[in-house]
C-alpha cells in the first residue's frame, strides 16, 4: 500500500524519532509499504518520519544509480534503531533532493565514507561502513531521525533564496505525483 509522505511544515519531520523493539505492530508490512512508497514516488530512500511515523526506521535502495556504478544495482537495506558512530573522508557536493520537500533539488556537502550500528529487518545488530552514494543516501534518511531535513545543511543564503519554495511547500501550494500528508 502507498503511503502519504509529510510534507516540509509537519511537526514530525522536526522531532527525534524513538527506538522500536522487534515487537513494532506488523513491521513488517510497515516495511513493505514503505518501499512500494518510496519506488511509487521515485525515491532512493525513505525514513518513517517521512510517513508520520516518529520511529528509528528509515529504508534506502540505491538500484536506481546501477547503470552508473553497477555495485549499486542490488544495494537495498533496512535500518532499525541506527546510530551513526563516525563520519570520515573528504566532504564532497552532491545534488539532493527529498519526498518531503518536492521541487526542491541542492547541492549538500557530506562526508564520503560512515560507520554505521543499526539492526536489519530481523533485528540482527550490525556494525558496516559505506562510502560513496550509499554512505550519503543513509546519511540523508539518517537525519530525518534526527528531525533534520537537507535544507538544514545550506548556507544561509541559499535558505534565503529557497524561502519562498518552502513556504508553497508548508501552505500545501504544490503539485507532485505522490500521496502527500497536507499541513495543518
């Protein structure tokens, strides 16, 4: 089932998400929506605040970037309750762009390779590294754990050039292709 996304402007997109136990009532079709929401709305990436849910759980599948760089082809992964414990190498620019912010795409400096802890789909606790386009597409959902949206990580004035996208936005003054959660 496709899920609506919530927009720039929803309170939940700004709060810390919390820890859930393998218990989380029918997680695993939480998941399984989650994806088929994510590929409905032609994203790399999803975190559950995206959906109104304030829980340490966010998906990435990188198979969209396979035919630039074919060890991304399979790259799919869930991530529970996870904890970024190192942010190493180069900061690089890449363009971004986010569900919960549509129409908006900008350049984000991210350090290239990261250590990450979480548990996998079957609560498996794991310690990984990545680097590259997985390392920044988890980094990018990892923050919406955080309440932190990509717009956080521009200067100011690139804030202030985007004022008036993400006031359309938070007023509910757009157009995507996708269910979306409209503000309040």
């Amino acid at each position: 089932m496709k899920l609506p996304i919530a927009l720039y402007g929803n309170p939940v997109l700004r709060e810390v998400a919390k820890d859930i136990s393998p218990d989380y009532p029918d997680l695993k079709i939480l998941i399984d929506n989650m994806f088929e929401t994510m590929h409905h709305s032609d994203g790399v990436g999803l975190a559950a605040p995206q959906i109104a849910k304030s829980i340490r759980l966010f998906l990435v599948d990188a198979s969209p970037y396979g035919e630039e760089k074919p060890e991304l082809a399979d790259f799919k992964r869930i991530f529970i309750n996870a904890k970024i414990t190192k942010r190493e190498g180069d900061e690089e620019l890449f363009n971004e762009g986010c569900l919960s912010l549509p129409g908006i795409r900008e350049n984000v400096k991210r350090k290239t390779k990261i250590t990450i802890e979480y548990d996998d789909e079957n609560f498996e606790h794991k310690i990984e590294e990545f680097e590259g386009i997985p390392a920044r597409i988890i980094q990018h959902e990892y923050d919406h754990l955080e309440g932190i949206l990509f717009v956080d990580h521009l200067s100011t004035l690139k804030k202030k050039l985007l004022r008036k996208k993400l006031e359309q936005i938070r007023t509910n003054k757009i157009s995507v292709h996708y269910k979306v959660i409209l503000n309040k």
